[in-house]
C-alpha cells in the first residue's frame, strides 16, 4: 500500500514541475534571433499581436516548445520502462543504441527513397520504430543467457557497441549523399530538433496518449519486473510475454520521440533516476514525476542551447550530453 505522504509529495512536486514546465515555455518564448518582447507575449497568444509576433510565436517557438516538451516526456518514459524490465538503472534508449536504430530507419529512408522529409511526417515515427525494434531485438538477443537470463551490465556494453556502430554506418551512408540530405542526417546526429512544426505535433502525439497512459496502467508490473526473474515467476507474471510488450511500447516511445528530435540521449537515464530519489521507486508514484521532468529537461536544455550562440544555437542533443554524461559516469562508477 502507498503511503499517503508519499502521494501528497508526489502532488506536490507534479505541480512545482508543472509550474516550473510554464515558467521555462514562457521564457523560452521570448528569447532567440527573432526576439518578441515579455510584454507582447500574451496579447499576441491572444490575438492581439502583429504579422511578425504571431509569426514567431506560433509558427517557430510554441510548436519547438511543444515538441521538445512531448519529446522529452516520451524519453523519459521509455528509459523508465527499459530499467524496469531490464532490472538495469544504467539503461537509456540512447545509451543502449535505440536511438540509433531509429536513426539507421529513417536515415536509410530519407536517402535512398526520392521524396523529402516534410512529406512523409507521419510516416516518420513507423520507420523509426521499425529500425529501433530490429536494434533492440539485436541487442537483447547478444546479452541473454539461457542460465542467467539478461546480464545488466553485458546488454548496456552490447548496446554501447550497437550505438558506436550504428552512427559509423550512418556516417558511411551520408559520404556519398546529396548536400541536402547530408545536412539533414548531420543535424540528426547532434540531436538538433528540427521537427518543429504542427504536423509533426499531430505525428508525435497519437504515440504518446496511447502508450504513457499504457504504461501507467502496467506500472504494477513493472514493479514486479525490478524484482528478480524466481519473485516475478512466482506472483504469476508471464515473464517473456510481459518484457517483450513493455519493450514494444518503450521503443516506439523513444522512435517517436528522436525521429523528430534527432539522437537526444540521458533524457531516458536522468528523469527516471532523478524521480525514483524523490518519491521512491514504485513506477506508480514515479513514472508521473518522471514525465514531467523529462519534458522539463529536454525543454530547459534546448532554450539554454538555442540561444547560447545565435542564430543555430547549439544541438539540444548536446545540451543533455553535456549534463547528462558527468551522471553516467558517476552512476557507472556507482555501481562498480
């Protein structure tokens, strides 16, 4: 049974994080290139404002903000559901090369199928899922044993492995590509959110109000998952059936995700880890926190990059490898 501290603290943090989620959305749309003053904002979110201030607002900064915000939210999820049912607190569907499986997906469409990117939106995220799941499969295949079952430790050494190679592979595939295609597979790699218009919005969001609501109502068995294989068994888990379906939703979280953000990784490694210190490591009380955060932080991290060197800024991917690999390290170190 949860404590009801436990809940009211988990209550508590929801709406400081939520407030905190407002706070950077409304400063993150008044900075940039193109500036709209603070004092503009809400008349021109209100219909009040000129050509130009509804043109920034709502054709560039409020569309970025939502989907780094949905983005971040999906990572964070998904690295929950990977510690979960890995028992590993060092997985990440970027650390472990998922994300580079979506990338290889739509790398491989994006340049040798004649059609841009803009033109198959909602196509995006399926082929991201496509070359994540085959990854994930590789990868889970390479670090079980029939006696010991998922080895943590083999499988986040495997999937370094998998990531390394798989963004050699893309690199060999743009050598010989069209400038244009180079440059979009180049801002993929650094984690440069380009997706930033509605209809990749409306691409991202069916995945993320069918699949987070999916989670949260399997958080018990995720619960059971942490725990060893013999305890799980036991309490009449379906052990394989059960991991294969939380996988399926942890790497269509993450494909949908980076195939409109790019390679973001430590999102899936830090909110998760962040959360369980608050409120413990029930996926109940959690996953919520989790959430929340990992909007907040792939949020906070492309305001900070996008507006340190104008007019690109800097890849929000490496924003969130600049903070989040210090925490792998401490965490690797931690464990060793």
């Amino acid at each position: 049974m949860i404590q009801n501290s436990l809940v009211q603290k988990q209550r508590l943090l929801a709406a400081v994080l939520s407030g905190l989620i407002l706070i950077t959305a409304v400063v993150s749309l008044g900075l940039g290139y193109s500036s709209v003053t603070y004092s503009r904002i809400l008349p021109t979110l209100m219909g009040e404002g000129t050509f130009k201030e509804e043109f920034v607002l709502f054709s560039i900064r409020l569309p970025r903000i939502l989907i780094t915000l949905l983005a971040g939210m999906a990572l964070a999820v998904s690295g929950a559901i990977l510690q979960g049912i890995t028992r590993n607190d060092l997985a990440d569907p970027g650390i472990i090369g998922i994300n580079a499986g979506a990338g290889i997906g739509i790398a491989v469409f994006f340049l040798y199928f004649p059609i841009d990117a803009g033109s198959f939106i909602y196509l995006i995220p399926v082929i991201g899922f496509i070359g994540a799941f085959i990854t994930a499969c590789l990868i889970f295949f390479f670090s079980y044993s029939r006696n010991a079952g998922i080895q943590p430790i083999k499988l986040i050494l495997i999937g370094v492995g998998f990531a390394m190679a798989l963004s050699g592979l893309m690199i060999v595939m743009i050598s010989s590509a069209e400038r244009e295609k180079v440059d979009f597979i180049a801002r993929w790699l650094a984690g440069n959110i380009w997706g930033t218009d509605w209809p990749f919005i409306l691409a991202l969001l069916p995945w993320l109000l069918v699949l987070i609501p999916f989670t949260l109502f399997h958080a018990n068995k995720l619960n059971i998952l942490s725990l060893n294989e013999h305890t799980a068994v036991g309490v009449g888990i379906s052990l394989n059936r059960d991991r294969l379906i939380l996988l399926l939703a942890a790497v269509a979280l993450a494909a949908a995700a980076v195939s409109v953000t790019g390679g973001i990784a430590f999102i899936g490694l830090m909110a998760p880890h962040i959360a369980k210190a608050l409120v413990g490591p029930r996926h109940q009380l959690y996953l919520p926190i989790a959430v929340l955060l990992g909007g907040w932080l792939l949020l906070f991290a492309d305001t900070i990059g996008r507006n340190l060197a104008e007019p690109d800024g800097i890849a929000a991917g490496i924003m969130t490898a600049l903070i989040g690999a210090p925490y792998f390290i401490y965490l690797l170190l931690k464990r060793v």
